[in-house]
C-alpha cells in the first residue's frame, strides 16, 4: 500500500516535470530606445491652439522602425536640434509618440519628462495610464498629470517618455510595429516662440577652454616659427 503510493506521487511528479518542460518559455519584457533629433523650425507649427508635427522634415531619422509586443517598454528621447528651445503659453497638454503601421486600441502607462537643452529634466509628469486609439503610442499628458501643473510659461530643449505597452485591445495583436514619431502640443492661441536658445553654463565652460587652449596652440606656433627664422 506504501510502495503504490509512494509510485504514484513519483510518478505525479515526473509528468509535471514534463509538462513543465514541455511548455513554451515565456517571453521576457524588452526596452526598446528610440532618440530623434527634431528641427522646431521645420515642425510646421503654427500659432494657434491644437497642432503637432511628425516624421520628415521636422525628424532625424525620418523613419524608425521598433517593434512593441504586449509588456514591453518604450524609452522615447526627443531632442531639439542645436540648442534650439520651444516656449509655450498657457499649455493644456504635451504628447510625444510613436505611429504603428496598424491599428489597435492599446492600453499604456508612461511618464513624460520636459528637458533643458543640456538633457537634464525640468519638469515632470507623474505616472499615467490610459487606453488610446487606432495608430500610435504614448499617452497624453495634461496640466493635472505634473505636479502643480504646467506653468503660464513653459521653455524646454526636449522631451523623454518612458512607456510599457499593458495591453493590445483587440485579442489578435499582441505586438505592432513603429515607424515615424511625432510630437503634439494643445496650447493658448499665439503661444509658439522657437529659440536658437542658450549653452548651458558646463557648455560655455567646455566653449572657454577650447579657446583658451587653441589661443596657447597658436602662440606656441608663433614663438616655434620665430625660433626657426632667426
């Protein structure tokens, strides 16, 4: 009785050894970075409340192509070309994303971070989960998503959103691929200004030494001439 029992539990345990082994490994979250440089000059945008700008010519690369299945995350820099800076007035929302070449209502929950023109954060949204539709990705972010909401006046060089796919609506994708990003503003009329914009203090230091040292190269290359002439 203790030996057919005992061969029954062994016997258990090796066909759910088997059953484990035989069942396909789950697939384990990616990140996928994406960075592009965009020229506000070349954005289109114009002075007036909702408008966006996407893909060739206000983006280099023009063309991306990242591919987001169900759990995996989305690291999303935009950089504004040179030291180029964008001020709005009285903003409501700021959205950057990414277009898919198919559609599908995707639920998501990112952070959305405004930037200097050196990189560092200026101001930031606080965690943010919605479902969208039909051919892009990445949330809306409005006033009441920062904390204390978004300033009368608002200057940034750039935009970081980090984002994880939650969930493809429709059962039958469960990953779809990007290609052309794009940025959206919703702001007061007349509340677009573009900037070349100002080196941060590090830059004007690195500006200073270089001078300083190209100003010693070539009084080092005078007195070198002058030594051989005489």
């Amino acid at each position: 009785m203790i030996g057919g029992l005992f061969r029954m539990k062994y016997f258990s345990a090796i066909c759910v050894a088997a059953l484990l082994a035989a069942a396909p490994a789950a697939a384990s979250a990616a990140t996928a970075v994406v960075n592009v440089t965009m020229d506000l000059t070349q954005s289109g945008f114009a002075p007036t409340g909702f408008t966006y700008a996407q893909g060739s010519p206000s983006f280099s690369p023009s063309t991306i192509s990242v591919d987001l299945a169900e759990g995996d995350t989305l690291d999303f820099t935009i950089d504004f070309l040179g030291l180029q800076q964008l001020t709005l007035t009285n903003p409501n929302m700021i959205w950057g994303l990414i277009y898919a070449t198919s559609s599908s209502n995707v639920t998501g929950t990112g952070t959305l971070s405004l930037l200097d023109t050196g990189g560092n954060v200026i101001l930031a949204s606080g965690p943010k989960t919605d479902t969208e539709g039909a051919v892009h990705f990445g949330q809306y972010f409005y006033g009441p998503d920062f904390a204390g909401g978004l300033p009368s006046s608002l200057t940034f060089g750039g935009l970081h959103y980090v984002g994880t796919v939650d969930d493809y609506v429709d059962p039958a994708t469960t990953s779809r691929t990007y290609t052309v990003a794009g940025l959206v503003i919703d702001s007061g009329a007349n509340s677009y200004s573009v900037a070349a914009g100002v080196p941060e203090p590090a830059a004007w230091t690195v500006m200073l030494l270089g001078m300083v040292g190209l100003g010693a190269a070539l009084r080092s290359a005078r007195r070198r001439s002058t030594m051989l002439a005489a």
